[in-house]
C-alpha cells in the first residue's frame, strides 16, 4: 500500500471533465483520420472488434504446436500474423492456456475492459457489477453457477484486466475434434470461452 509520502508524490489526476474531452478529442482525429462518421465507426467496431478473431486464433494453436508456443510467448507478436492489432492503449494481450490442472478466467474489476480485437466488447454480464466482484472472491462458484465447474483438483486462476494489459484465454482443444480443420475448429470457439468461463464443445459449444 502507497505511504502518505508516496502518495503525495504522485500526479493529480485531471478533473473528469477534462479526461472526458481528452478521449473526445483522440475518438474524433482517429475517426477523422480513418475517414470515418459515426455509422462508419460502428462498421469498425463490429468488424474489427469481435471474437471470430479469438476464435480464428485458438484453432490455429490447436492446430500448430510452433504457433501455440509462439502465442504464449508474445500474444501481441502471434495475433499480428493475422493481421490482428491492438489499440495504442493497450501495449500487449497475453494468452492463457487452459489445462487439465490449471483454469484461467478473465475480470476487469475497475471497469469492465476485454482484449478488444480478439474477443470483440465485453458482454453485459461482464460489465455487472456481481461478475466484477464475485469471481474474485468466490470463482469456482460463480463458474458453476455459469455451467462451467471446474474439477476440485483443477486451480482457478483470476486475471484482472489493466488498461494497457488485456488477457485472451486459449481454451481446452474438445478431444472429439482432433483432426478437424481450422475454420470447423474456430466454429466451435465461443467468446465466453475465450473469457474463461464456458468450454468449447464438438456441438458448437
Ligand atoms: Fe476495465
């Protein structure tokens, strides 16, 4: 915990007014920039922001061991082979791997951030307040409760989102679908299983 000296040396933070016309006026010159009206930023958005992009991602290292390895060493190096980026604020997106012995799922208890680009934005229940404060305090419960349990033996790990740190979980590959090709595979990746708290299955997930 920051001492009363520590913090005093700390910058103020701007009025929130202030924040507000900031991220106004950098919204603006990059719509501007891209050449963009409101409707064309919505396109944007919907099709740059999504989770086919995660999804596309996770069959590719289901498939490729050296990609796999190439993801979890440096997520922002790895999703640049697709073409995927990352916005300026956030500096890198790390990968967690799912295993028998190990559950990673994803929170943002200050705000409600995702790794934009490859999960798309969050979803309302990631927003609520109840997800942002109980899977912290009580994950295996609110897993159950989300038709994800996860095996007593199993560790849950919880990773909280920061403005320049996003996470993407790479799920469990289903043992029926070894063998399918990548696009079948990236069919059957969910966004909420790339949040951690819902599995891929043959049938769709
Ligand atoms: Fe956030």
């Amino acid at each position: 915990m920051a001492s009363q000296d520590t913090a005093s040396q700390q910058a103020p933070n701007a009025p929130m007014e202030q924040r507000l016309a900031a991220v106004e006026r950098v919204l603006e010159v990059r719509a501007h920039d891209k050449g963009l009206s409101v409707d064309g930023t919505m396109e944007w958005v919907e099709e740059k922001l999504m989770a086919e992009n995660g999804a596309k991602v996770v069959a590719r290292a289901w498939t490729d061991p050296a990609f796999r390895a190439r993801l979890l060493a440096d997520g922002k190096a790895a999703i640049a082979e697709f073409g995927i980026g990352l916005p300026a604020i956030q500096r890198q997106v790390y990968v967690l791997e799912n295993t028998p012995s190990v559950h990673n799922v994803i929170v943002c208890t200050l705000c409600s951030c995702t790794a934009t680009t490859l999960i798309g934005p969050p979803p309302n229940w990631y927003e609520d307040l109840e997800y942002r404060a109980r899977v912290v305090r009580e994950a295996r419960t609110v897993l159950q409760e989300m038709g994800c349990p996860v095996a007593p033996e199993t560790e849950v790990r919880v990773w909280d989102t920061t403005a320049d740190t996003r996470f993407m979980v790479l799920p469990m590959q289903p043992p029926e679908t070894i063998g399918w090709p990548e696009d079948k595979l990236a069919a059957i990746v969910t966004r909420d299983s790339l949040i951690g708290v819902a599995r891929p299955s043959a049938e769709g997930g």
